[in-house]
C-alpha cells in the first residue's frame, strides 16, 4: 500500500487530532511517523487518487488541522511515497534541511491576496482619468453606438488603459502590504486577477496585516481584494530556483 | 464561480475559499523526488476565469459597450432611467418614440460630459449610486 503524505512537522509538535481522516472515498484515517525529531503526516493513498474537490479539500483540512498549533511543511497536492519506509526514509536522509525550514517558518503563517478590478468601478476611473476615452465614447454614443471600426477603436483605447490600471494596482497591493510581512512570494501571473501575491506573516501579527488589507480596500474602492489565510506556508517551504531574487527576504540566507 | 466575501476563514479549510487556495494546494507546497505525484491532466480548467481581458477583438466590443452603457446608468448626471423615458416620449408626442428617447438619451451623456469635465475629477468612481438617480431626477421635475 503506497502512502500519502501530506506534511512534515516536528515530532514535538502535538499529535494530530485521534479521528482526523485525509484523502479517499471513504476517507483514509491520517497517522504520523516519527522519524527523530521530525515527523511527517501521512496516510494509506487510495487507488487512483485524483485531484478532485473532496481531496483537495482533504488535503488543505489536514494541513490546518495538524499545523493549528505549530509549524507544518506542506506538501504539495498529491505526493505519494511508494510506502512508510520511503518517507521515513527521506526524513531521516535530509533531516537537518526540514528542521531548519521548521525553525524558519516557526510562528508564520500564509495569506494570500488576489486582486481584481471591480469592472465598473475601474471603468469609471479610466473615464475620469482620460479625456481621449471620454471624447471617443461621447463620439460613439452621439453616432448611435458607433461602427464597427470606431467601436474597435474606443474598446482598444480603454483595454489598454485598464490594463495600465491592473500593473499599477498590482504594484499598489504588494507594496501596500509587503511592509507587514516577513517574506513575499508573487504568484503566477493569470488572467483571473491583477496581482496574487503571497505573504509571509507573523501568527501574532495577522491582525495588523488584515487591518492593512482592510485600509487598502477603504482607499480604493475598484480594487475587489480577496484575502486566504492563515494558511500552511505553501508558498514558502522552498525557496525555488525560479524566484527572482530579493522576493524571498528573510528566506534565502536560510537555505544555506 | 462563487463570490466569497472577503473574512479570512479559521484555517482557510473552508470550502469557499477552495477556488482562491486551489492553485498553493496544486502548484506549492513542498515536493520531494522520491515521491511520485498524482497526475494533474484535467486540472487546467480550473484555473480558467471568466474575467479575462486579452487583447482581442471580442474584448474590444465588450469594453467599447461597457462604456457606451456606463454614463447612462450611473454617470456623474442623473441619467433618465425608465420611468423619464416613458415621460419624455409623452411630451414629445408626434416625434415618434424611438427618437424622442434617443435623443433624450444623448442630450443627458453630453451634459454627464461636460459636468464630468468642469467637476475636475471630481467624478470618482461611484459604482452604487445608480439606485437613486431615476427618482431623483423625478423630484427635480416636478
């Protein structure tokens, strides 16, 4: 029976709770192996485990669970060892990497911030900010609508000019909030929303970094700022070749 | 896809924010080569929203109506609203009904224009104003 794991945490660190069940259908008990000082959280990996809403909510519930009281590593989705052995294995093969990721994240926890534009709020703004958008849409309407061509026209002016509006929000956001947090960790760029960045915060000082987010939203009202958290440190366990430098403070150094 | 009102949820377990966490759940998080993954095929999708805006055509149309229908709905000047519209027509009898409203409608976007533009900016985004303004224009009829 191969094993699914889904974090890594210190063997001091309380248990996690006696009917805690993870992935699969019915849900797997979860059970922790102790390897020295560490111990990872795992359980049995069912057959043909998919990335399906139950288990990844199963996931991310075992995660919040097992790291309510202390610092957990979280694996990413779907990490199936091909038994207990592996995994203790691991643990016991890279030990000092995990604890001194453990003692790094100790006490932080993730929020992570995605922001959109309320469309017609933003819509406003380009309109008031930019005589040439005005000018073209007062054109259009008095013209019935516009043709074609104008109608183009008008709609390739005020794309460009929202998205000049997303760049710069996005660096509003980061910046607003980056001053709370302990680390930063931009996520990829999507279509879905102008800026998705993750930061690493103080358990005790979340208040304050909601705060911040909440004066954000106050200040400026077309920005739609969605905030997740506490949540595992997903974002921060490894600090990954791909993360330009200086997005990482505070982490970098650790890794050596 | 589900609009969540911005709290945080204790834990971040909660199914709501589901959609907002998937993509740490499926793309952080540490990974370790000595274990295999799940396969992910199919998993994109999910990450598709609808609120794309990309330089196409289609996009263009979208944004170019936006505004044709932003000012008329919650300009800076009250905009007629139904019930005005229906007024307007009365009183201009003869003229026909398209026209009347038509007209009326583009007399109302020069004005929002030309406040816009003497209120220096002072047109901020109001996004929620848009309730009042049929009634308020009413009272300033009568």
């Amino acid at each position: 029976m191969s094993t699914y794991v889904y974090g890594i945490t210190a063997a001091s660190h309380p248990t996690v709770p006696e009917d805690l069940t993870g992935v699969g259908d019915p849900a797997l008990p979860v059970r922790v192996l102790t390897v020295g000082e560490l111990a990872a959280i795992v359980s049995d990996a069912p057959e043909g485990l998919r990335p399906k809403r139950r288990d990844l909510l199963a996931h991310q519930n075992v995660l919040s669970e097992a790291g309510a009281d202390g610092c957990i590593l979280p694996m990413r989705f779907g990490s199936v060892a091909p038994d207990d052995d592996t995994v203790t294995g691991v643990l016991a093969e890279r030990s000092e990497h995990y604890k001194e990721r453990l003692r790094t994240l100790d006490g932080k926890v993730e929020y992570n911030v995605k922001a959109t534009h309320d469309e017609e709020a933003v819509l406003h703004r380009v309109m008031s900010d930019n005589p040439d958008v005005r000018a073209m849409t007062e054109a259009n309407r008095k013209a019935g609508g516009g043709s074609y061509e104008d109608r183009l026209r008008l709609g390739e002016m005020v794309v460009a000019a929202v998205k000049a509006r997303e760049a710069e929000d996005a660096g509003l956001v980061q910046s607003a909030l980056e001053p709370l947090a302990d680390a930063i960790s931009v996520g990829p760029e999507s279509s879905g929303w102008l800026a998705n960045v993750s930061f690493l915060v103080e358990r005790d000082s979340a208040a304050s970094f909601l705060e911040a987010v909440d004066e954000l939203r106050k200040a400026h009202p077309h920005l739609d700022l969605r905030v997740n958290g506490p949540l595992p440190p997903y974002s921060f366990v490894d600090p990954g070749p791909a993360e330009p430098a200086g997005t990482t403070v505070g982490i970098d150094h650790a890794e050596e | 896809m589900t609009v969540v009102p911005a709290q945080q949820g204790g834990g971040g377990g909660g199914s709501s924010g589901l959609y907002d966490v998937l993509e740490l759940v499926l793309d952080r998080g540490l990974v370790i080569d000595a274990f295999v993954r799940v396969s992910l095929v199919g998993i994109e999708i999910l990450k598709i929203d609808v609120r794309v805006v990309v330089a196409s055509v289609d996009t263009y149309l979208r944004f170019a109506e936006a505004c044709n229908r932003l000012d008329l709905e919650s300009g800076p000047n009250k905009s007629p609203g139904l019930p005005d519209v229906v007024g307007s027509i009365t009183e201009s009898g003869a003229r026909g009904k398209s026209k009347g409203a038509l007209s009326g409608a583009a007399e109302t976007i020069s004005d929002a224009f030309k406040q816009a533009r003497e209120g220096d900016g002072q047109s901020e985004s109001r996004p929620r104003a848009r309730k009042s303004t049929a009634s308020r224009r009413k009272e300033e009829q009568e």
